[in-house]
C-alpha cells in the first residue's frame, strides 16, 4: 500500500510539452505542405477517390496536429502549476524556521 503521494518531476512536463509541440508541428504542417500525394491516373475510377482520401488525410492530420498543440499547451500549464505550488510551499516553509 502507498501513501497516496505522488511525484510529479516538473522537467520531464517541459520535456514532453516540447516534444509534443514538435509532433503537432510535424502533423499540422508537415504534409500539409506536400500537395499532390496522389499519382495522378488518367482514365482510373480510382483518381477521384484517392484524391477525396488524400484530402481527407490532410485534414485529419490537421486536426490531430491542433489536438497535439492543446496536449502540449495543457502539460506546460501543469508545469507552471506544480513550480507554482512547489514555490508557495518553499516560501511558507522558509517562514516557518
């Protein structure tokens, strides 16, 4: 049975903060800035469909790339929290000796 702490390392928050904003970058603006992933084929029923796909892959990609930048934003404003309370508690204790 634990005692109900937890540790919570306030770097590793930033480590990931930023590497989740390199990932969102990668999937919001990476591909988005390739157009025509798609091989044209004229003539194939396929060309029309691939292009709704490939479209639709940008998209997507888009979307996660926003929800990986909101990831990254919400772990950096825990950061800030945990160093927040981490200094409240050092100054009380500092007030206390």
């Amino acid at each position: 049975m634990t005692d109900g702490s937890i540790r919570v390392r306030i770097a590793a928050l930033r480590r990931a903060a930023g590497e989740s904003t390199g990932t969102a970058y990668r999937l919001g603006q990476g591909l988005g800035a390739t157009p025509g992933l798609v091989v044209t084929a004229p003539g194939w029923a396929t060309t029309a469909a691939l292009a709704h796909v490939e479209a639709a892959v940008h998209r997507s990609l888009t979307v996660l790339g926003g929800r990986t930048a909101d990831t990254a934003d919400a772990l950096r404003r825990s950061a800030d929290g945990y160093e927040a309370a981490d200094d409240r508690a050092a100054r009380r204790m500092a007030g206390i000796g």
